[in-house]
C-alpha cells in the first residue's frame, strides 16, 4: 500500500494510548469490530465481505503486537470466511461476543441457551403478527437471531414498529434485545463486546501495555466501555471510530475517527510500518 501516515489521535489520552502501544507493542492488545469496521455495511448479511486489504493489513500487525483480536456478533467461522483470515498466525476470533473463539483453524463453540430456540420458533408468527413489512429478514446466528430492517422501503420506521414486540419476545424467552444499525438482536443476557474484550485480557493473566479498539456501531460502545474501564485501571488505550453517516454515537466517544473500513486499513498499515 505505499507509506501511509498514522491519522492523529485526536485526544491527549489517544496519543498517550498510541504512544504506549508503539513502546511496547509485544504487552498489546487490539480489537477490531467486524461488520463495518473491517467489512463495509451491505444490505444482505451473507454478502459481507472484509475490505480486500483489511486481511493482508491484519497478518502484517498479527506477529508485532501481544494479541489481536475481531470481536464480533458473528459467529466467529463465519468471520474468519468472509474476512479472508483463515491463514493469519496470531489472528484470534471471538465471535457471538465472546461465546466463540476461533485460533489458529480450531474453533470453540458452546451449546446455545434453550431461550434462543423457543425465539427461533416463535419469531415468525411475532413478526407477521406486527405487521413487519416483507422485507424484513432473520438472520439465524445459532447463538442469537437478529431482525434486520435495511432493505424495507423505511427502515428507521420498521425498526421502531417491532422494538417493543421483540422486546416482549426476549422477555418471554429470557434474552436481552440490542439494537444497531437497522437491526434488533435477540441474544443471550450478559453477551456484549465489552465482556469478550474484558474476559480475553482477564484470561491472558498479564496487565497489557495497552489496548485499542476499533468499532463502528452502538454494539461497539461497550467494548469502548470496557477501555474506559482499563484506563481508569492505568492501562493506556485507543478508541477508534469507523465512521459513518448512520451512525455518530462512537464519534463522540473516540480518540480517533477514520474514514470507514478503508480508514481502519490504513490504520492497520500504518502500525505495521512503525512497529516493524
């Protein structure tokens, strides 16, 4: 890709992150989003596809830092499938918030919750009984299910009409519903990106150098909390923010905002070039 100059952090506390992050790449840990954060949004969930740097990017920066992470609401084999990243040595994939992990080609899957079966079951007789418009799709994650509006004709107006029907769903069936980008999900309580990001530098057992994260929509915000967390904690970090025009909760809250999945890229090569 040529040199690319590292966009500037455009917080006091971002630079230090960054700083941080450069004096110690080996004590690491970055986080990507997925689904517009290395992939752009597309209307249909299986056409997703990682921007076709965002891959070669990853295995670049994979040896040179502590660990690198894509945390995601995907299930994590689908994510390694639509990224390009099945060969990527250090690459690990948490997918479905962290109830999945993927390293190394192995993957690790837990049984999902008896609730997301009753939902599964129940679901379409929910939505016809709302009058959901007919573009209206499921996307059936194994571990969750979510309700995409995107290609209805009014998205917004769609989304808001069965907010309320599947919340009273997930009360029933004992899940949690989160919202995103013209998409309600049913999942499973106490699923987020924060706890997966949390749980991984948990695990790891040694306090990291630094951390960053990247993300794009309102699922990403509480990965950017679990930061905030390990900032106040000492750890320095980076919050980065995909940005788009449908989205502008994360803006507000990131150290640094680039210019969509071709921007994350960017990222992604600029610390390869510094850190090697």
């Amino acid at each position: 890709m040529g040199h690319v100059n590292t966009p500037r952090a455009l917080t006091t506390a971002g630079a230090e992150g960054l700083d941080a992050l450069r004096a110690d790449p080996a004590g690491a840990v970055l986080g990507f989003d997925f689904d517009g954060t290395l992939a752009p949004i597309v209307a249909d969930p299986a056409a997703a596809r990682a921007h076709p740097d965002a891959a070669p990017a990853l295995a670049r920066v994979a040896p040179l830092v502590g660990s690198l992470l894509i945390v995601t609401g995907r299930p994590a084999a689908v994510a390694v499938e639509y990224g390009g990243f099945e060969g990527i040595d250090g690459l690990i994939v948490l997918g479905q918030y962290g109830l999945e992990c993927w390293e190394s080609g192995t993957l690790t899957v837990p049984e999902p919750p008896p609730g997301v079966a009753e939902a599964r079951a129940k679901l379409p007789g929910v939505l016809a009984a709302a009058g959901a418009p007919p573009e209206t799709f499921v996307e059936d994650k194994g571990q969750a299910l979510a309700v995409h509006t995107r290609r209805c004709a009014e998205p917004q107006v769609a989304l808001d009409r069965l907010r309320s029907i599947l919340a009273a769903l997930a009360e029933r069936t004992g899940l949690s519903v989160e919202p995103g980008r013209y998409v309600l999900e049913l999942r499973p309580p106490g699923m987020d990106k924060g706890k997966a990001l949390r749980s991984f530098i948990d695990d790891r057992g040694t306090r990291p150098s630094a951390v960053l994260f990247a993300g794009d929509d309102l699922g990403d915000l509480a990965a950017f909390d679990a930061v905030d967390a390990l900032r106040a904690e000492g750890v320095p970090g980076v919050l980065v923010c995909s940005g788009s025009t449908e989205v502008t909760a994360l803006a507000g809250r990131a150290d640094l905002v680039v210019d969509g999945p071709a921007g994350v890229v960017d990222l992604l090569s600029s610390l390869a070039e510094s850190l090697s």
